[in-house]
C-alpha cells in the first residue's frame, strides 16, 4: 500500500490534485493564461524552491502516504541544478518513515 486512502490503490491511474496550467500562452510572453491558478503558482514555487512552496505540498502530501514507502525523486535535467525543490520534498517526505 502507498496511499492511506484504500481507493487510490487501485485506481490503476494517477493520482492528482489538480491540473498545471502554465502562465504564459506564446513564445514570446505577452499572453498571459487566463486559467494559471494558485495552484499552478505554488508548482512554479516548488520549481524554484521556495520553502513556503515545499512546505505546502508537504503538508499537502504527506498526511496521504503510507509509512514504509520508498520515496524516489526523478533528478533535475540540469545537471547543475543538484538540489531542487522537489528534491528538498522528497528528502522531508523520507523522513517520516519512509525510505
């Protein structure tokens, strides 16, 4: 089991929150998307690795997740980039019991 919620188990799907919407519509970055939200926000955050961003995908998460888990953190594409916000998630989300 991964999830505390029995019915994400075996969905066979993927679990999601909401929808990423990104915040410019053109190349050229004068459209701005008339669908970016909040939560779209917070992902771009959590990019950036801004701690309130962490933080709340954290809490957001954790609390879902069964102990005993294996957390596994896909690396950033650039490869100067060894510690990301994601990364940063990942390491608090392995600290509760999980690997």
């Amino acid at each position: 089991m991964v999830f505390r919620n029995e019915t994400w188990n075996h969905t066979g799907d993927i679990v999601v929150y909401s929808n990423y919407h990104k915040y410019w519509l053109d190349r050229e970055r004068k459209i701005k998307s008339p669908l970016f939200d909040v939560f779209s926000g917070k992902i771009l955050d959590l990019k950036e690795g801004k701690s309130s961003a962490i933080n709340y995908f954290y809490n957001l998460v954790d609390a879902e997740i069964c102990d005993g888990v294996t957390i596994f953190v896909v690396p950033s594409s650039n490869v100067e980039k060894h510690v990301t916000g994601i990364t940063q998630l990942g390491e608090q989300l392995a600290l509760n019991n999980r690997i």
